[in-house]
C-alpha cells in the first residue's frame, strides 16, 4: 500500500473534474505503469497483484482488468499446451492485449441463447466468426473497445453441419503496430454509462472473420481437422470460477458498504443542525434517533457482510482442495449459496450505500462526498455475474431440491439442514412453523433459531404454492413462474438466515472482550433490525408475539443508543485511508467545509470568472429585449 | 414497429388516447400539448440527443443556450409566462434548461415583495436585465432555517443593510443559476437592528456587474463543482464581505425596518414558509412523479421487446419476453400503479393549495398547519417512492439500463436529488408527525380537527372481515385496513411519547426518543390518504372505453402491494390474521397477470414522445438494438481517436519486453 501511495507517479488530477476520455486516459496511464512496477517488484501472486492492483486504481475499474483477471486465467485453464505456448507469454508481456467477449446486445444471464456462431472450415481449417443479427453484436466487454487488440469471444460452433453449444475462440480483432481494427472486424466503445467512465466497455461484430482451427480453445472440446466434435468430459468445473468471483462480489459488498458508513458517521458527527432542546447548541446529527437509524443497522450489515465473504472464500479455498481430488460433492450447496449470497448483499449494499448518501443531506449529492462514485461503481454487480433475481431463483431451486429430498424420507446436510426438522413435522396438520418457538431476544443464538423458522416457514410455503400451481395447470414452468415471486422471498430469508448465523458464530472466536462486546451488539443490532423489517414473516409464521415485535422494536432502539458512543470507533477500524476513500465528508480529520470550498474552486465551470456562455448568450439576449 | 411491441397494443383492453385525455384534462389539453411538443421537437436548438455525451461545461452552455432561445421562441409562438403552455414546454424540457431559478426569484418577489418593489423588480426581472437566484441554503444548514449564519445589520447612518458571511459554514452553497449566471439573487439572512436579532429574512442582493458580469465588491461567487446530476447546471457558493444594499432591498410586504430603525410586523411570520410550502407541491408532478412515468414508459416497453430463456424449455417456441416472467411483473407494474396513484394524488394537492392560497391572500391563516403538514408529509413519500421506483425500473433492464443511452441513469440520479432539495424528507416526514400528534390529542379531547384526519377519531373495529380473495378487491376492505394501521402507529407514538414524558424524560428527549416511529406514522398517514384518493378517483370515472375498469386494477394493486410490502404492520394487533395476509398476497399476485395484459398501453398513455424519453431502449417503435448500435457509434469515444494509445498503450504494447 505504501509503495503506491508514496509513488509519485501514481498521483493526478481529482478524477471528479475530469471528462470520460480524460479518465480513460489516466487509467490507461495508471495501468501501464502498475504492470512495470509489478514486473520491477517481481510480484507474481495473484493475490498480491489484486491488493496492488486496487491500490493504484483505488478500487476503481480499470481497461486492463478483464485482461488480467479472464483473459489470463481463461488461457490458462482452457488452452492446450501448445496454445499456451503461442499466447501466454504474449500476453503475460503485453503484447497481447485481452478481453472476454461473453455478453451480446440481447443475451446475458442466459447464455445459451447467445448468437454469434463460430463455423468450421475443413477445407481451409479454419472458424468462420460471424455476428448474424444486430442482437448478437458483443456488447459490454470490459477494454474491448479501445484497449485490446484480441478477446476470447464466445460463439455457437457450428460443424459438419451441427451446432455444439457454446465454446470460447481466440481472436485478433486490431492490427499489432497499428491498432486499427482488422478487415471483418467492427469494434468500439459502447458509450457513456452510469459510472465506469475509466473503462471502454466495448461492441464488437465479425463478419465473415476467420481464425486457425487453432484459435479455439481445446483443452476440453475439440473439433479435428476433418471437422469431427470431440466432447469434453466434465462440464461441472465451471462452478468453480463462478463460485470464485461470486465470492468476491460478497466481499465488495461488505467493502463498499464500510466505505460509505465511514463517510456517512464520520459527517454525522461534524455536522450540527438543528435543535434538540430550545436554548441549547446545535447537536451532532448524530445525535439524532433517526440518523442513528438510518446508519448504525448499515454498520452492522456492513460487519456482517464482512464475516460472510471471509467464509465463503475458506469455504471455496477448503472445497477447491477437495474438487482437485475429484469430490464434488459440496460444489452445489455453495454453487447455490453463492449465488443467493451474491444477490442478497449486492442488494443490500446498494441500498444501504444509497441510504448512507441521502443521511448525508445535499452534500452527499456532490462528487465530493465520495458516495455518487462509491454507488456507481458498486451497484452494476447487483446485475454483472448472474442477475440477481436469476440468482436468487437458482437458490430456490436447490432450497426445493433439498425440501423434496427431506419429503422423500433423505436428509439434507450443510446449510439447509433445518429442512430436516421438517419431516418430523409434516405427520401434524398444521404448518412447521406453528411450532412454538421460544425467542429470547438478547441472545444471538435463540435469534438465528428465529430466522431458521422464518426460512423454513418460507420454503414450506413456496413449495406448497409451487404444488398448488402444479395441480392447477400444466406445466412445471408455467407454475415455477407463477411460484416465483414466493421463491425469491424464499431464498432471500434462507439468505439472511445464514447471514446470522454466520455472524453470531463469528462471536466465539473474538478473544478480546471489549471487542467481543461491541461486535455482539453489532450482531444483535443486525439480528433485531431484520426481524423489525419484516415483521410480516415473524408475525404471521407465529414466531414473534406481538408483545415480542414491541420489544424488538425497543430493543433496537436502545442498542442505537448503546452503538452511539463506540461508531466513529467502528468506522475508523475499517481503516479506509483519506485518499482510498476520495471524500471530502469522509475525512479523518473531519475538516469539511474548508476543503469542500477548496475543492469547488477547481471544478471546470471556475476556470474563468465570466463564463464564455455570458458573452456568447446571455449579453445579447438582454441586449435584444 | 417492432412486432413484440405491436402486439401488445393491439390487445389493450381499454382506448388510450381516452386515458391520454384524461391525464392530461381533457382532449383540447392532449391536443395543445401535442402541438406545443412539436414546435419545440422541431427545433433542433432543443435537441437533447448529444447531452449524455457532453462535459460539465458543455452541458451548462447548452442549458443556457436553451434558456435564452427559448424567450425568443415564446414571443414568436406569444407563449407567455403565466399562459398554460409553459407547464406543456417545461414538462417537456424537463428542467434541462438554465435560469429556473430566475422563475424562483420572480415568485418569491411576487408573494414576499411589497407592491412598490413587485413594481420595480418584476418588469427588470421579466426582460431579463437581471437574472435572478434563491440563496437560503447555506454550507452548514439546509434544512433547518434558523440556524443560517449570513447576516445582515441595518446601519441606520447609511440607510442600507451590510451583509456578512462570518464564517465558512456560513457560505451560501447549492443555490441554482448563482455559480456563473445570476446578476441577482435572494439573500436569506438573520437581520440584525441596534445589535437585536429579529430572525431570517429575504434580501434582494446584486452579487455580478450588469456591465461585465464580475462579481460585484465583497462577493465571491462560483460553482460548486460537480454532482451526481444536473451538470447543466451552476449551483453555486457566495460569500459575501461588508455588501451594502439599501434598505428598500429587503423584501417587506409581511415585515419592515423603518428608517429609525423600527422593525413592524404585520401578518403572520409563517408566511415565509408560504413560498417554499408550496414549492415543496410545485415540485412533484414535473421533477418526480414524471420521472417515474418514464422510466417505467422505458422499462415497460424494454421488457416486452426483450427475450431471455425459455419458459418450456424444449418446446420450440421463442425465448420468452421478460415481462412474462412473474418477478418482473412484481418490480415494474407496482410502480407503473404508483405513478398513476402520485398522478392522481398531486392533483388532489393542487387543488388543496390553490384554495389555500387564495385565503392566504386574503390574509386568512387558518389552513397553513394543516397545508404545511401536506405539504411535507406528501413531498417526503412520493420522492422516496419515485426515487426508488426509477431505480427499480433501473435495475429491471439488466446491463443495457446501465448505459446513459438507457436514459435511466440520469432519471434516477435527477429524481433522487427530490429527497433532499426543498426539506429533506426525514425532517419532513417529523413535522407531519407534529401536526398529527396535536391532531390526535385534539381529537381524544374531542376538539375540531381538519378534514383531512378526521378519520383519527373513528371508532376501532374489531377484525377484517374479509374471507375470501375477492374480498380484497373491495376498496372499503383495503381502505379500512390503511385506516387502522394509520391510527394505530399514531396512537401507539402518541401513547409512548405521553408514557415518557410522564415518567420523567424532557420533552425533547422524549420527542427523539420517539422519531422513529413518528416517522413511520406520518408515511402510513400519506400512504392512507394516498390509497383513500385513488379509490375516490376511480369512483368518478365513467367506465366509458374501458378507463375505470383498469384504474381499478391499477388502484387496487397500489393499495394490495402496500399492504404485502409492509404486512408486518398489518399484522400486529391481530387486524389482519395470518390467513387473511395469504389472500392478499394470493389477489396481489392474481391482478399482476390481470395487468400486465395491458402494460404496454397503460405505459403509452403517459404520451412521451421518444424526444422527451431519449431512450434507446424505451423508444414507442421498440427497435431497441438498432437504436442502441448506432447512437453508441456516435459516442465522442468511437469519433475521435483517444490520444491514451499513442502515448500509453502504442509504449506498452511494443517496448515492454525490451524495459523488462
């Protein structure tokens, strides 16, 4: 971190008073430097590379990302010796330059429908890559659309005349030397967008474009000379990536939500508005029941998210052990709970960052702050890697898989072991969760047996719907889709029960104690406050009384007020540093308002005192009337 | 027209250029409308299609640009100010345009200015030999009036008021049209005479010579760089250092420092508040509930023209279009039946606030408590409901919403600002509060209270009666289960605020304490009065080409998807039962298939043209990747040649293996 933060060449301008082009500018400038520096400081672990990596860009995006981060490892695990022999040292020393070209105009989430198809040639041996429809024109790809000069490009492989789904294709799209786009190839940036202005997301349409039999990538599937398919032996190690970068997307949840809790509570506690008693001082607007309301239930989500992306990265790491000695059994339940996890945080996240913004008033509103920037770089993961309802629905298909396996008489390991309970429950009439459970609000553990009901509750019940709607009509998918709205409400409670879970058994290993007592107020903060937003479930599952949801209510309350002395503490161990952080509210040393007029005075409409557009329009329309 | 779309109009169970009518106020409005759109569309000087690809800069001389030949345009077309084409060209504009403020100043001269300085402002304001602003927030406070910091003292020798910022904090910051263009602006300042504070009041203040624009002596003034949206325009920061301005420059038909120094009254001091209460209404229908209707206009059509997976996946039909999908159907439709409800309600509003204002002429203040609690109450629900409605529909388009040819994001980014601007809505949604819990109190003691929370003193029922799905499509069943969650988290505030104040915390201890729950109250109170408006519209309907019949679908969605969103509230207390809340759900989910068959219609009622939308997704014809494809081909990034590759790339790709 120092060695970034110290190097004068990694500093320039406020990035906030610079155009789209400017941005792209320096990134490339930042990435070009970071890839000598990393070969000067012989830094080779991917792990290594991704915090030096987040340092020079600040957590921003930058062109060469996708080179690095699926170019690079896609060469690596789906090429052949001997493809790794032309392309990865080149591309290593950037002389290739990489994207993935995966998502077309029409089609994400669902990849089989995408339409770009890749022919084979025997007479020449050669793909033929087309883009056949205006739909099919790859759209979005990260430095595709100036930065790379090839990209891995998804196409339906068409031979001996018979389509053989989806497989991945080396292609040069830009001359080397002169990086104009080659004959065949049309390519470039799709356009402005809702942040990411640093990085050309790129179009890119082949027409009649061909490329060696020897530029698909074959370690799996292989087409021979003749043109013969030879299929690949297992399809289901591609889990193992998704599971990857779904993990770290639960981890940029936890971390982009800490970033603006920090602003938001270190700005509550500089500015002062208002009165709470007549006569008095302006007090702290943290001082206020419903700023504390608003922020302090995020911190702890924040904390939470925090201890589930930990987990989910052991968990991969332990499981990745196990899959290279060829058990897959465990990749499923964390195929399915990853993809759950990676929705309900990038959701709350989103949603928290935006609720930390608007605590900040209209000064949140302004670049300066920090929080714009923060949200828009975070919330295209609520639909990047899988969109989150899609996510959510691939959840509950594993939550019902395993309600029919407990049904049919098997028992269910892992997280969904609650499920189990059920069949002993099933032999009395009325639904699992009238079970009288007895709730002991101040202790974590008795609150994740009250989210366990509630999720079971809820899979109980969506299952039943699904059943319902099965003997009503016709077909499976028709009354999954009108199940659907129930399933995700289903995945979602599955979701934040684990989330509790993993949080309160995150407890026993904190041996400090004073560090032990705040992070289970956080914990029982987190806990309340998600029961006292969905009160609907706990109520009408018979879980909470009442009398129970009045004192959970209360209870929230009071920990606000118990959390209040130790927040700026909390948001401090993040340990953002001022320039990470980019905010003018958020600073250590909370010195706003100075540096907030400091920084206005450089924004582009200031370059002159009389603006051009006084003489050009305003001078004479009042000369004219 | 792209055949996906085409054959969701042609099975529209109702006339939409019926519905457009009624939108609008009928036909000859459609008509005026339409005709006022087109002149402008015309024009290419109004042409938004390069704004998502411009700079700060760009976008700010554009705005004036705009501004200025739009005064032109008016004289040619004898548009006037006050005539009804003006709402027609701002809705159309939608606020891409510099010097609203200046509309801000004339208005707050027009109800705070005596009639000598109406006179002498307005005609200067009117021909634009000044351009106005309104600068109340400062650096420090927004919100909170009081505690502005700017002063202004009356010397007596000169005549004239000296006004200060004496601290940073003080600086007026955010004020629109200030950053670079006004001449003049609206000072909010504590006055001050013979060392006694008399509060906040209005100044007019020349801030920029009307030679050469400068900044007069003592100020300094600019932009305040840049935001998560309106770049077009110069919000800006004044400081102000011993400016003097005559005495006649404080706006003085309510109050006024005589020559000796005297300060008079006369009327209500809540008049100030007057102006921004109605302001807080005049916002709604162009700067957020419009934003909503577009951008479900957008993820509607979007939705109908995009296919992703198959429903039956071995059958050899087409992908399905994602409206189909149940889980879309809950985000959009749920917003698409809010924009009509918020249609419906700031009409009601509208026609609150003009009769109030007319007493408010005469000098009759009877009705401000409950106006300003409107007024509040109301701004703090539909923004927070819009903002949230435009980025669900947003985050419904998949990757392409995220693409500001979506025009998406800057709707969002536009609407969200309404949380904050004139009161932000936590505060807001508290001052309601205040009025309903003396409302209450009044009401326990049996007191009159205003019509609009009579309900508050209606006998508690026992049960809902409703037994069967179908009971739930009875706007008296949903009306009084919103009744009863109303009062209910009023009284349960009222009750703990009462218990904590008897056992002995302070008052205003006991007032925060409670803010949670207060605020809560005031919303279920908007969201009540919200639902109890449209059934009360829908009644008024004929059913003449279908429009009551889908408003009521409409209404009853809006009240069903309140009641499913927050069932925890419904819940408590036993008035609804566990049962009851699965027929809810069960009708909810029932009337989302019912009104999707004609979402696509109900979204061509709101008639945006596709100028105004500048969606290449939401466009009328559906030809959304052609659209796509060749605006991002115009993107400034494909026309010219970045200068990074030479210097950058051109290095790295050639040279690296020699330097490594």
């Amino acid at each position: 971190e120092a060695l970034v933060i110290n190097d004068p060449d990694f500093q320039h301008e406020d990035l906030n008073f610079l155009s789209r082009s400017q941005r792209y500018e320096q990134a490339i400038r930042k990435s070009a430097l970071m890839v000598m520096k990393l070969r000067e400081y012989g830094i080779a672990d991917p792990e290594e590379i991704y915090w030096f990596k987040s340092f020079v860009h600040r957590g921003r995006p930058e062109p060469l990302d996708l080179h690095l981060g699926m170019f690079l490892p896609t060469l690596l695990t789906q090429a052949t010796p001997e493809q790794q022999n032309r392309f990865f040292m080149p591309a290593w020393n950037l002389e290739i330059i990489g994207t993935y070209a995966q998502t077309e105009m029409g089609h994400g989430t669902h990849l089989r429908g995408l339409e770009t198809t890749a022919t084979y040639d025997p007479a020449t041996q050669e793909f033929i890559l087309n883009s056949p429809t205006v739909t099919s024109i790859k759209w979005w790809p990260g430095g595709l659309g100036k930065t790379s000069n090839h990209a891995i490009v998804l196409a339906q492989l068409y031979t001996q005349g018979q389509c053989k789904g989806l497989h991945a294709f080396i292609v040069p799209i830009r001359q080397l030397g002169t990086h104009e786009p080659l004959p065949g190839i049309t390519v470039g940036d799709i356009g402005p967008k809702f942040g990411y202005d640093e990085m050309d997301n790129g179009y890119l349409k082949m027409d009649n474009f061909r490329i060696p039999r020897e530029n698909m990538l074959m370690k799996y599937a292989q087409v021979e000379p003749d043109g013969t398919y030879v299929k690949p032996l297992n399809d289901k190690l591609t889990y193992g990536t998704m599971v990857f970068i779904r993990s770290i997307i639960v981890g940029d949840s936890a971390r982009s939500l800490s970033r603006a809790c920090t602003i938001a509570i270190r700005y509550s506690a500089v500015r002062h508005q208002s009165e709470l008693k007549a006569g008095e001082p302006e007090p702290q607007i943290l001082d206020y029941q419903t700023q504390q309301y608003k922020l302090f239930p995020l911190l702890a989500t924040a904390y939470a998210f925090h201890f589930v992306g930990a987990y989910i990265k052991d968990t991969y790491h332990r499981i990745s052990g196990d899959i290279s000695e060829g058990d897959l059994s465990e990749l499923p339940e964390l195929h399915a709970l990853t993809a759950g996890l990676k929705a309900f945080t990038s959701w709350t996240a989103n949603a928290g960052i935006e609720e930390c913004r608007m605590a900040c008033g209209g000064h949140g509103y302004s670049r300066c702050s920090g929080l714009p920037d923060i949200y828009v770089t975070f919330t295209p993961s609520c639909t990047y890697e899988g969109e989150n309802t899609v996510m959510m629905l691939q959840t509950a298909r594993f939550l019902v898989k395993s309600y029919t396996q407990v049904i049919s008489g098997q028992r269910v390991t892992g997280m969904v072991s609650y499920l189990n309970d059920l069949s002993t429950q099933r032999i009395q009439p009325q639904r699992v969760a009238a079970r009288p459970v007895t709730v002991r609000i101040n202790d974590p553990v008795s609150l994740v047996e009250a989210y366990k009901a509630r999720a079971a509750w809820l899979v109980e019940a969506a299952e039943k719907n699904l059943q319902a709607e099965l003997n009503h009509r016709k077909s499976k998918e028709d009354a999954w889709n009108r199940t659907s709205v129930d399933l995700v409400r289903a995945s979602e409670a599955h979701c934040h029960y684990v989330i509790v879970k993993l949080f309160t058994a995150k407890l026993s290993e904190i041996s400090n104690a004073a560090v032990r007592a705040v992070m289970t107020e956080l914990c029982l903060l987190y806990a309340l406050y998600g029961i006292s937003k969905n009160t609907g479930d706990f109520l009408q599952a018979g879980i909470l009384t009442d009398t129970q949801i009045n004192q959970v209510n209360q209870r929230v309350k009071e920990l606000l007020a118990v959390i209040r002395p130790n927040a700026v503490a909390l948001v401090d161990s993040f340990d953002f540093r001022d320039d990470h952080l980019g905010s003018v509210l958020g600073r250590y040393d909370g010195n706003i308002y100075e540096t907030m007029f400091e920084w206005a005075k450089k924004s582009p409409l200031n370059r002159t005192e009389v603006h051009e557009s006084f003489h050009k329009h305003l001078k004479p329309m009042q000369a004219k009337l | 027209v792209n055949p996906d779309l085409a054959s969701e109009r042609l099975t529209a169970s109702f006339s939409v250029e019926e519905l457009t009518a009624r939108l609008d106020g009928g036909a000859e409005h459609t008509r005026m409308r339409r005709a006022i759109v087109g002149a402008i569309e015309s024009d290419p000087v109004f042409s938004r299609e390069n704004q998502y690809f411009q700079s700060q800069n760009e976008r700010y001389e554009a705005a004036v640009r705009r501004a200025v030949y739009l005064q032109k345009k008016m004289r040619e077309m004898g548009w006037t100010e006050n005539g009804p084409e003006v709402k027609c060209i701002y809705r159309w504009l939608s606020g891409d345009i510099a010097l609203l403020l200046h509309r801000i100043f004339m208005r707050s001269i027009s109800v705070l200015g005596s009639e000598k300085q109406v006179a002498k402002w307005i005609p200067l304001a009117t021909d634009y030999q000044i351009i106005g602003s309104y600068a109340q927030t400062e650096l420090g406070h927004g919100t909170y009036l009081q505690g502005l910091e700017t002063t202004a003292i009356f010397d007596i020798a000169t005549q004239e008021f000296i006004l200060n910022t004496p601290k940073i904090s003080a600086m007026k910051w955010w004020p629109g049209d200030m950053g670079r263009s006004a001449t003049h602006t609206v000072v909010f300042a504590q006055l001050y005479v013979h060392g006694k504070c008399y509060g906040v009041h209005p100044f007019i203040v020349q801030i920029r010579s009307l030679q050469d624009h400068l900044p007069c002596p003592g100020v300094t003034v600019g932009d305040i760089g840049p935001k998560m949206n309106f770049e077009h325009v110069d919000n800006g920061y004044l400081m102000l250092q011993n400016v003097r301005i005559p005495r006649e420059n404080m706006l003085s038909k309510f109050c006024e420092v005589q020559p000796d120094g005297t300060y008079v009254r006369w009327g209500s001091q809540k008049i100030n508040y007057f102006t921004m209460t109605a302001v807080r209404i005049s916002i709604l229908s162009e700067e957020v509930i419009l934003p909503l209707m577009k951008a479900c206009t957008i993820a509607v059509r979007y939705s109908a023209v995009r296919r992703q997976s198959k429903l039956k996946p071995f059958s050899g039909e087409q992908e399905a279009k994602i409206l189909d999908y149940q889980t879309q159907q809950q985000k959009l439709l749920p917003q698409l039946a809010a924009a009509y409800a918020f249609h419906f309600i700031n009409i009601y509003l509208h026609e609150l606030f003009n009769s109030g204002y007319q007493e408010i002429q005469g000098r009759n203040f009877d009705s401000l408590p409950e106006l300003h609690a409107f007024s509040s109450g109301f701004k703090a629900m539909v923004t927070q409901y819009c903002t949230s409605g435009v980025e669900i529909c947003l985050r419904a388009c998949g990757g392409h919403g995220y693409s500001l040819l979506s025009g998406l994001p800057s709707l969002y980014t536009k609407v969200l600002a309404s949380c904050i601007y004139e009161g932000e809505n936590t505060v807001l949604f508290l001052q309601t509060a205040r009025f309903l819990i003396k409302c209450f109190k009044a009401a326990s003691a049996g007191q009159p209270i205003p019509p609009s929370v009579t309900y508050l003193s209606s006998t508690k029922p026992r049960e809902c009666p409703a037994k069967d799905k179908l009971d739930f499509l009875n706007p008296d069943i949903y009306m009084k289960a919103y009744e009863q969650t109303a009062i209910r988290l009023l009284s349960s505030s009222a009750a703990k605020l009462q218990h904590l104040i008897l056992s002995g915390v302070e008052k205003h201890e006991a007032w925060n304490q409670c803010t949670v729950q207060l605020a809560k109250a005031a919303k279920a109170h908007c969201h009540y009065l919200t639902v109890k408006n449209f059934v009360a519209t829908v009644e008024k309907l004929d059913n003449k080409a279908g429009i009551q019949k889908i408003m009521k679908h409409l209404c009853d969605l809006f009240a069903l998807h309140g009641i499913f969103s927050n069932a925890g509230d419904f819940l408590y207390d036993g008035y609804l039962s566990g049962a009851q809340m699965d027929l809810v759900t069960a009708s909810y989910l029932d009337l989302l298939a019912v009104i999707r068959k004609d979402a696509v219609p109900l979204v061509d009622a709101f008639d945006f043209t596709d100028k105004s939308l500048n969606s290449a997704l939401g466009a009328y014809d559906g030809q959304v990747y052609q659209r796509l494809y060749e605006w991002a081909q115009k993107s400034p990034s494909n026309l010219q040649v970045s200068p990074a590759y030479a210097k950058y790339l051109k290095p790295l790709l050639q040279n690296t293996l020699s330097k490594l």
